[in-house]
C-alpha cells in the first residue's frame, strides 16, 4: 500500500485493515479517496478518529451529523477541517481579529455501516463483513498542514491532557509542568522536536495549562507546609524504597525546623564504579530553589559524557549541621564499593566545590583525609569574564596577555614559583597599566591554598576533570518544594541521564552538537584564524569586519555571546576542527567508553563492543605547541578512552648558538626568495598575501606574541574555505 498509495499510508492509524476503493492522487500533499476499515462499533470508530487526527496532523470538526436509527447505518458524521470557519465580524470596521479560517475545502464522511443477518441482507456490498466502516476522503487542504503557524490550533490530545493532570497531582505548577514536559519531549522527539514543539497537540500553551488546572482544581492548592510536608516526603520516600527494592532515599529532621533527604538511585550507585568517581568529585547546587528555601546539592563524577551523579541531597537549609548530616546520610546509602571501591567513608582523592563556607566545612567534617579544593575551571572563567566586562576598562589588545598572567599563577609548580610568578606580573609593564587588575590577581593570590596547582601535586588534578558543565534540568528545581524535589531526584533526574547516555552510545548526540556549529554557508576562512598564544586563538568576524574574536580551548572560554561564559561556540569548534586541539566543550566519547557508560546507564555487563564501533575513524591534525610558558602533553595513560591532559611545567628551552645577526640576515635572504618566487608565478594572490602578512605584522605589538607567531609560522595548512 505504501508503494500504491504514498500520500495516504503514513495517514493511517496502525493496528487496522485497510481496503482501498478509489484513490485519485493531486498536486503536493493532496488526494482524494475512499477506504474501508476492519471496524465493526461506533466506539471503535471514534477512537480510530481520534488516532487519523493524530497521525494526519490536522484536526476535524463535525460538518453534519446523520441519525443513528437508519437500517443501513449505524453511524455517520460529515467533517470539515478546523481551518473553515466562520469569521467573527466587528461592529468596528478598522479593528481586526486573529482568525485560523482558510475556507479549507478539505472534508470527510465516515459511515458505519450495519451488519446484517446472513441471507435475509439484500446488500451488494462484497466487502462486507470484514470491513463495514467507509471513509470518504477529500484530503484538499488550501493551508501547509506542517506549519509552526497551522499546528498551534490543534487540540490537546487526550494522552497529554492526563499527563498535565498527573503532573498537577503531583504538585507542579502549570508553568514548571510545561516545562517539564517540554524536556520529556525533548528527550522523546530528538531530531523532530522542532516540529512536535509547534504542535499544540502534545506541547501545549502556557493558557491552555493554567485553564486545566483551574478547571481541574476549582480551589487554588495551598502549598503543604509543617508536618503535613514531612508526611508526604515520608510516604514518598517509603514508596521508592519498595519500588526499588533497597534503600535508596532516607531522611532525617534536625531540630523543628530543617529536615535533609539524602538520595542514591540503582543508577547513581552505578555511577561509582566509574574509575574517574575515585579521583575527583564535584559537588554542585544549582542555587536557590522557591520561596521556602529547598536547596539540592548533586554529587557529580566526570565521564566521556560530562558529569554524571553520585548521589544527592535535597535540605531545607544552607547551615552546615544540616548539610554534614546529609553526607552522614549519604554515606550509609552508598554502595561499599563507592567511589571505584575507595569506600563511602574514604571518598575520592579529591573534592571540588563552590566557594561557601558551610559547604567546604561540612565536607571536611564528613571526609577529613580528602583535600578540598575550589574549582580552577571555575577560577578560570571567573578571570576571563573580568577581563571581557565593559566595567573593567581592559582594551581587546591586552585581555589575552592579562589572562596568559593569570593562567600562569594557576599552573604555578610550587609556592616559591608562585609567589615569584604573582612579582613578575606585578612588574610587567602591561599590568602595571592596568590597577585595577593588580588588585584582582593580588586577591586572588590571597587564597591561593584553596585552588592552586601545586598544593595537589601527585593528585589527579586534570584538565579533563574540570569539564563538569550544570546540566540544564538542574535548573528545573528552582521552582520545587520539597516533595516535588524528591520526586524529580528519584524519577525525573536519573531518568534525564539514562537518556543522555543512550543518545551518546547511539552517536546521536554528539552529532547534533557538533552540528549545531559547523555552517557550510558561512564564510569563515581557517586561514584567518591565528594562534596568538599555546592555547589562544584569535579569528574576524564573519559578519562584522571591525570586529575579532579570541578563544582560549583551556578554558573553554570565547570573548563571544556564546563562550564568554564557558558554552560552545562556533569559534571554538572552527579552532578544534583546524588545529586538532582538546576543546571541553566538544568531547569525544570512543567506543569503549560509550560501552562502560552503557553499562551503567543500563546495568547490563553483557553488550559487546562492537554495537559502539564507528563505520569509520575521524582524523583530526594534530598540533604541537611550544611555549616559553607552560605545555600541555597527552597523559600516558588515558582513562576509559579519554585523552586527559596534564598541566605539566616545560623543560628549559634549547640554546640556540647562532649570534642574532647571522640569523637575521638568513631570516631576510629565505623570505626575499620564496616572495619573488611566489609573486613570479601568481603576482595576483601572491602580492594579496603579502598584503595580508603585512597586516598581521603590524598587529603584533609585544615579544611573547611574535614569539608565538614565529614558531607557529608555515605549520598550518589547512584550509575549510567552505565553513
């Protein structure tokens, strides 16, 4: 049938027989025809309807209706696309009203025809009885039936309505259950999100949610408060636990006030036996949460795929009993294996959190063997938006070298080294220029023990490990009160990165990011793009000429609107596809890596690797960078496929033994003969290259950035002139 009839098969529900009588095809998505069905009730046929609305995308209004009491039928209704309608008049002739009417000529006449007693029916109908329902077809729409602009003026469909309703039990608002099902749908529709996101059918407006649920709720829901809210988590978390089969969420009051739930799903124990959970581990909080101050804290492990969690827990408040408490929790409900088999008491070699007092204490207190550093990817970040704020008053010329300075405190090898590196940014002509950058760095120096390299020397301190990103369905709980916080940690969290992990292991998502930042219509040359430092870039705009961008891949960071807070850009995927350089913020994950997380995503040790084997091998170029000021090398023993990077210091540059002048006059004699070769044979490109080299020359006003573009003159040759 799909061969015969291509328009009409994708139309038709599955799970029915279809005869087609007559099929009369037209232009673009138009037909005409007419079907019998294998149906036999009036319910049946309604249901099967509701299902054509579905699959055909277009919504149908009755146009007339037939008595039920004829001999021949048992049903019969006439209908008409929802886009011919009347149109509301105005009294006022100059005022306008939004209408969805087209005069759509399309219709449909469904008839249900009645079965009768063998010998006594006088019917020349062959095919009945098998199939007793007619549907007359005149699929002529005068409208696209895809459009963003037509699908908005669907119905909710039956299945969504339940779901907003389940949620509104749950005690979500309208708004966060929107979003909520925004995700799921997200998740579910993958590359079709766009066109379900549009169809009002199973995406519905923000109107149509509030009205449900006053509908729903003639009574606005009081929020619970006091014991009533410690019943239902109690009730809730008793449920899981049964469901689950094991303990996986306990609580604990503190006082009359404050209570804390700690939370290890099956999933999240999994996630410990990753063997990054046993070298460092992040703890996140998204921020505040609503008006009675839930707060979530997630435990996080870096993987191929970004941070995955290791347990949560969800408190009422911020104070450092409560929060010690909680990790007193959690360490009862990790696995004895926790952490790649260290133990829940010992924990992973290191933790990383944000810079709050009771946070870091609490940690301490629950972990005293573990050091506790703040995040230097953070640290990072944190300098490079300083830098790029109008606010600080930094010219474009001098924010890459300023950051290089801070860059180099961080990498410091030892205290001495850093103290000594802290005076010779001091002294440094262009920092002296700019105070108030002084007082930045010198400040940042004054809690250098809490995230300087050095004091972790030995300890798996690497780059790969600060490519935690906050997830976005974290942001989700801002708007949760407690009950609803553990009901979203449970089921909707764990939920969120199974998922994750499968599109990964399909190679899906990987694809769609990437693809998100490679534009072949752009014209973005990679001949334009020049390495200004060992991890900065710089490269013009493709839409404004007067205007440059620099990229820095060791801090994922980009002085766009994109990556000047740490997201991805096209300027960052346009220096990794050139140079073949490490960027956090677009990751491969190889084929036994996808399998390990496989494993954990699913519990199942049994899948073997060839189901994650690629059809072929990307190549990327690899570039050597050599710099006076530190030098980053592949780590010799890379973790589950990953290409971990260590900040190592360089060894002392090679003496160069020629004196300056014979070197100088060398330099001058090689570029005088390959010009005059390269403008004999194409004086054109030749003499626009020139152009171009001198232009380039010019803008280098310090050594280290001459330095740096002498020694990575003529390496590159790669050319994507069709970005």
């Amino acid at each position: 049938m799909a061969e015969l009839f291509p328009k009409l098969r994708p139309m038709l529900p599955d799970g029915f027989k279809y005869k087609v009588v007559s099929y009369e095809d037209g232009p673009a998505e138009q037909f005409c025809s007419e079907l019998r069905v294998s149906i036999d009730n009036k319910d049946a046929t309604l249901d099967w309807i509701r299902k054509f609305e579905a699959t055909s995308m277009v919504t149908w209004r009755i146009r007339h209706t037939f008595p039920e009491s004829g001999r021949k039928n048992i049903f019969k209704n006439s209908y008409r696309c929802q886009h011919k309608t009347n149109v509301r008049r105005s009294l006022d002739a100059k005022r306008t009203y939004r209408t969805k009417n087209t005069n759509c000529p399309a219709v449909m006449t469904v008839i249900l025809k009645r079965l009768m007693v063998v010998g006594k029916s006088r019917s020349k109908d062959k095919l009945l009885p098998d199939f007793p329902l007619v549907v007359k077809l005149t699929f002529k729409h005068n409208h696209p039936i895809k459009a963003a602009d037509t699908l908005k003026y669907r119905d909710v469909a039956k299945e969504t309505r339940e779901k907003l309703l389940r949620l509104f039990k749950s005690g979500y608002t309208p708004s966060v259950a929107r979003d909520m099902m925004q995700d799921d749908l997200q998740l579910e529709a993958a590359d079709e999100y766009s066109l379900k996101a549009s169809d009002r059918s199973v995406c519905p407006d923000i109107s149509f949610c509030f009205s449900l649920y006053y509908q729903s709720f003639q009574k606005v829901r009081r929020m619970s408060t006091g014991n009533e809210m410690l019943q239902d988590v109690l009730r809730r978390a008793d449920e899981y636990n049964q469901e689950l089969g094991k303990e996986c969420v306990r609580m604990q009051m503190i006082g009359e006030q404050n209570c804390v739930i700690a939370v290890c799903t099956p999933f999240m124990a999994r996630v410990h036996t990753l063997a990054q959970a046993g070298d460092v581990a992040f703890v996140d909080s998204p921020g505040g949460m609503d008006r009675r101050h839930c707060k979530i804290f997630i435990f996080l492990a870096h993987s191929p795929v970004g941070g995955l969690p290791l347990g949560c827990l969800i408190t009422t408040s911020e104070a450092e009993e409560v929060i010690l408490t909680g990790l007193k929790l959690l360490q009862c409900l990790w696995p004895p294996n926790a952490f790649c088999g260290r133990g829940p008491f010992v924990g992973p070699q290191i933790f990383i959190a944000d810079d709050t007092k009771a946070e870091m204490n609490a940690i301490r207190g629950a972990f005293p063997g573990v050091p506790l550093l703040l995040n230097i990817f953070h640290v990072l970040q944190a300098a490079w938006r300083w830098l790029w704020n109008r606010m600080g008053e930094v010219p474009m010329g001098h924010r890459s070298q300023l950051f290089f300075w801070v860059k180099r405190l961080i990498h410091a090898e030892s205290i001495s080294d850093l103290t000594e590196q802290l005076q010779l940014a001091l002294q440094y002509p262009l920092v002296v220029e700019h105070t108030r950058f002084q007082q930045y760095i010198t400040k940042l120096f004054e809690w250098q023990k809490e995230w300087v390299l050095c004091c972790i020397s030995g300890l798996p301190s690497r780059e790969a490990a600060m490519r935690i990103l906050k997830d976005k369905v974290l942001y989700r709980t801002r708007s949760l009160n407690l009950p609803q916080l553990l009901d979203f940690t449970v089921n909707r969290m764990s939920m969120y990165y199974e998922k994750r992990i499968y599109e990964v292991c399909n190679g899906r998502l990987e694809h769609a990011v990437l693809s998100c930042y490679d534009h072949p219509g752009e014209s973005l040359s990679m001949d334009s793009i020049l390495q200004i430092g060992p991890s900065e870039f710089r490269m013009p705009s493709t839409t404004k000429p007067d205007v440059t961008f620099v990229v820095d891949t060791s801090a994922s960071c980009c002085s766009c609107s994109s990556g000047i807070s740490g997201g991805p850009c096209k300027h960052q995927y346009a220096v990794m596809k050139k140079f073949g350089v490490q960027c956090p913020s677009f990751l491969s994950v190889s084929a036994e890596a996808k399998q390990q997380i496989y494993r954990i995503a699913t519990g199942c040790a049994d899948v073997p690797l060839e189901c994650f084997t690629v059809l072929q091998s990307p190549t990327t170029c690899h570039v050597e960078t050599e710099t006076a000021a530190f030098a980053e090398t592949p780590d010799a023993s890379p973790v589950d496929g990953i290409s971990v990077v260590e900040i190592t210091q360089p060894a002392s540059p090679t003496v160069v033994t020629v004196a300056h002048g014979e070197l100088l006059q060398l330099c001058y004699q090689m570029f005088l003969e390959k010009s005059g070769i390269m403008l004999r044979d194409d004086p054109v490109n030749g003499g626009a290259a020139l152009q171009v080299f001198l232009e380039g020359l010019s803008n280098i006003h310090t050594g280290a950035a001459m330095v740096s573009a002498l020694r990575n003159f003529g390496k590159f040759s790669a050319d994507m002139s069709q970005w």
